[in-house]
C-alpha cells in the first residue's frame, strides 16, 4: 500500500516527462504506459522455450512417439492460445499476479492437444502427457508474479504510467484523488486537477500543490477548451472524469467531445469504490447510461460448491495430515506444560458464537495476562498484536511463523464454523466494538486463510484488515477462493506480518 507522501514523489518524478504533440492521438500514445521492452520478448521466451524443452525431455525419456515434433506443436499450441487470449498484449503485461488465468488457458491448451491427437491418430500416454506439459504452466506462473512485482515497483516512482488530469467538483474531486493516492500499484499518475465551482479543497488535492478552476457558467464547448488547455499545460494523457451536479447529462457529453477531438483519452469515475467489475454491467435505457451493480453472490452453485469442497478439504486434510498432527500435540506436550489444544469462543457468520481449535503457541495463562500487556498492543485498531509477545513459547513462534497453529481449525471448518478461505474470525470484545461497516465483514463465515493472512497479516493496518475483509465480502465468487488459496502457500513461505 502506498501512502500520500509516496504518491506526491510520484508526482514530482512526472515533471520532466516530455509533452505530447496536441492533436495527434498515436504521438501522444506512444509514451505512455512505458513498460520495460523485455516484458514481451520474457513472457514468449518462457511459455515457448520451457514448453518445448519440458516437452520434448518427458516424451523422449518415457517413450512416447515422435518427442521433437510433438514439442513443437505443443509449444505452438500454447503461445496460440496465450496471444488468442490477449496474455501478450502490452496493456495486460504484469498487470496481474493471479494463477487463475494462466491455469484457464494450461487446460484449454490440454484440452486442444487431447483433441489434436484423437484427430491424428497419435494419442500418448496421458500421465507422461500431462507430466511433460506441467513445467510451462509453473515457469508461467512463476515469470507472470516475477513481471508483476517489477511493474508494481516500477510504478512506484512514476514509471509505467499514465499522466492523469482529474476534472470534477471539489467533493467528488478529492475523493477521488485520494482514492488514487492512497495506492501506488495502479497505472494512473495524477499531474494536475481541474475544479468545477468555488472552494479550497480541489487546490489542496492537486499533486502540484494548485488546481486549475472552471466556472460551472461556462457551456459545454467553453469548458471543453478550458479543460484541454490544462491537460495541454500538465502533459496529461488521459482526463478522468468525476461527475456531480454541474457535470451531467448533455455538457458531460459536450466534454467529451472536446477531449476526443483533441486527441485525449477519458475516464470516468461513477464513485464506486471495492466494486469489483465482475458485478458491473453497463446499459443505456432511454438515451441514458447505466450501470447497474450486481449483488454480491451468497447463493447458488458456486456458494454449494465452496460447501462441498470445505468439507471435503477439510476431512482430507485431517486424514493426510495425521502424522503431521500427532507430532506437533507430543511437541507442544514437551516443550511447556498444559494441553496441546487451545480453544476460544469467536464469532461467525450472522454474528454467531462458535468455539474456535488451535494448537496452544502461548502460556497457559495467557489470556489472563493479556490486560497487563496491553499498553504494549502494536495494532491500530481492535486486534492485539505484539511482535515480541513474551506469552509465545519456543514451539509457538515455530508454530505461528509456520501457520501450523492454525492446523485443528479443520475441524471448524469440516462442522461448518469455517471455511477454507474467507475473513479473520474475530472475538467477541472486537465484534462488541464494531462499527456497521465492520459488522458486514461477518456477512460470511470466517476462513482459515484469506485476503487479509495473504496480503500482510499482522503487519496490515486494522483500517486495510477492514477494508480486505469488505472486498471479499463484496465481490466472493469461487474462482477468487482458488486464488487465495494459490497464493497462500507463498504467504506461509515467507512468514510475513506472522507472529
């Protein structure tokens, strides 16, 4: 997450970045989003070369007919299937981390080969098949996340970006300058603002410290040549829009035209914020657009398919991880008195109690002490947090930084109090002192993993922990389970914000 100062180097690092020649879209476009070049040549040098090598050894090792020519047209096939899917495409080049488009387009790729060699007559084995195709879909992975972090970086300090004008009342045009500059992962750089009406706030949100003024009088033509002189000035490359009450309808159209004329992009910003796009269908009706926000999914095939497969994970992890289990009770056993079960009362779905199963990673008296430590609380908000919590044992912090804790939740999640993947499940004096917003975060059953142990955990601000916490809630759908269930292996590896 970035932060406002960070956002205003940002800022300052986009001065010296050449104008555009007014007038001319394909000059002015050429600049922006500067990825690296070796982005492209990376990705196609990944998905082919190890396509082709992994291929091409697994076939020839284990037997299988033709292995050269079979590589060959396995590597084609995959890199068909990537650029006919956009993967290579300079606005899609690391601008996502997620396993599951690249795993959409690995079965696509085995479901095509399957049928290729029906219709040849040449059908190999299918486990050495599936064993030769599997080194490409992890070295994807691994070099699309690689891409990603280096953009993210990258965009830090202004590179790979767009020069942003931000037009609209000073109300809505804060909110959204704000919103922009509260995260630095995204592609929108803002260079300059342009106020609707009278007031200080719009000066106070511009990056340059002022912000251009427009008489809400003007008509839609005047405003619009007022608007592309500012862009012009800032060597702005796109102008995003926020609309209020003196910008709608038919002068919100005329200013669109002035800005397409002149060879500028434009955004608009409806002001929904958290709103993933999945649930957003635009429309028109009676000349008018709209978009309409599709609710949350709580219901239906993919709510009775997360079901299934939290109480069919759990009951195999539980059987798989037995061994495991049984080390780890006679460990604690040994390592300080007490059990090696700890369990507390939480708060689910609907704000209802359950009991909650860990393995115990403190003193037994832990909860007792924890008053005399809380001067010491490291957390913003609700949720006590120390990094160096005296209560931890040896094979606790083992345990914490391992996630293995966490390990006899299982069983919550097998009788239905959890789910694999879903919020923190809090105790009842944080849920006590819950506003509304935060009250909705228990719209869902807690998880053993989400959002929040993926992006951070203990090392998130309690205001980010919310705001991670309402984005699942808002926009769940199973294919983002898998994804958070993908990366939080990575999560466990690192240990970060773990203790």
């Amino acid at each position: 997450m970035g932060d406002t100062g960070t956002y205003g180097v940002r800022a300052a690092r986009l001065t010296g970045v050449r104008a555009a020649v007014p007038g001319h879209r394909h000059t002015a476009a050429a600049g922006r989003r500067a990825k690296p070049r070796w982005y492209l040549p990376a990705v196609l040098g990944v998905d082919a070369g190890v396509t082709a090598a992994s291929a091409a050894l697994v076939l020839s090792r284990t037997g299988q007919p033709h292995p050269g020519l079979s590589a060959l047209v396995a590597m084609a096939t995959w890199v068909a299937v990537r650029a006919l899917r956009h993967r290579y495409r300079q606005d899609e080049l690391g601008e996502s981390r997620g396993a599951l488009p690249v795993l959409h387009d690995w079965l696509i790729l085995v479901a095509a080969l399957a049928v290729l060699s029906v219709a040849t007559a040449q059908t190999p084995e299918p486990y050495p098949a599936l064993a030769a195709l599997a080194p490409g879909l992890v070295c994807t992975l691994v070099c699309r996340r690689w891409i990603h972090r280096h953009l993210t970086s990258a965009r830090r300090v202004a590179q790979a970006v767009d020069r942003v004008l931000v037009v609209g009342e000073p109300g809505v045009l804060d909110a959204a300058v704000q919103r922009l500059a509260s995260r630095t992962d995204h592609p929108y750089a803002v260079v300059g603002t342009v106020v609707i009406g009278t007031g200080t706030a719009g000066a106070a949100a511009a990056p340059t410290g002022t912000g251009d003024r427009l008489d809400p009088e003007l008509d839609g033509r005047g405003a619009g040549h007022r608007v592309v002189d500012a862009a012009r000035r800032h060597h702005a490359e796109l102008v995003l829009l926020a609309p209020g009450a003196r910008l709608t309808g038919d002068r919100l159209r005329e200013l669109c035209w002035a800005l397409h004329d002149a060879g500028l992009d434009v955004a608009l910003t409806p002001g929904l914020v958290e709103t993933s796009v999945k649930r957003l269908a635009a429309t028109s009706v009676a000349g008018l657009t709209v978009l309409r926000v599709e609710p949350p999914l709580g219901r239906g095939a993919q709510a009775a398919l997360k079901t299934a497969v939290d109480r069919c994970g759990a009951a195999l992890g539980l059987l798989l991880l037995a061994p495991v289990l049984l080390l780890l009770v006679v460990s604690i056993r040994l390592d300080s008195p007490g059990p090696a079960l700890y369990r507390q009362v939480r708060v689910g779905r609907d704000q209802e109690a359950f009991t909650m199963w860990k393995f115990r990673s403190m003193v037994t008296d832990a909860d007792r002490r924890k008053e005399d430590l809380a001067a010491r609380n490291e957390c913003d908000g609700l949720m006590f947090k120390m990094r160096r919590d005296p209560r931890v044992t040896r094979v606790g912090r083992f345990l914490r930084r391992t996630s293995l804790d966490e390990l006899p939740q299982l069983v919550n999640v097998l009788k239905g109090d959890m789910s694999l993947v879903g919020p923190r499940p809090p105790l009842p004096d944080e849920v006590a002192a819950y506003d509304a917003t935060a009250l909705r975060r228990l719209r869902v059953r807690p998880g053993m993993t989400g959002l929040w142990q993926v992006s951070g955990r203990s090392d998130l601000s309690w205001d980010e922990t919310i705001q991670l916490d309402l984005q699942y809630v808002d926009n769940w759908s199973f294919s983002s389970d898998l994804d958070v269930m993908s990366r939080t292996l990575r999560a466990v590896v690192d240990g970060r914000g773990a203790y």
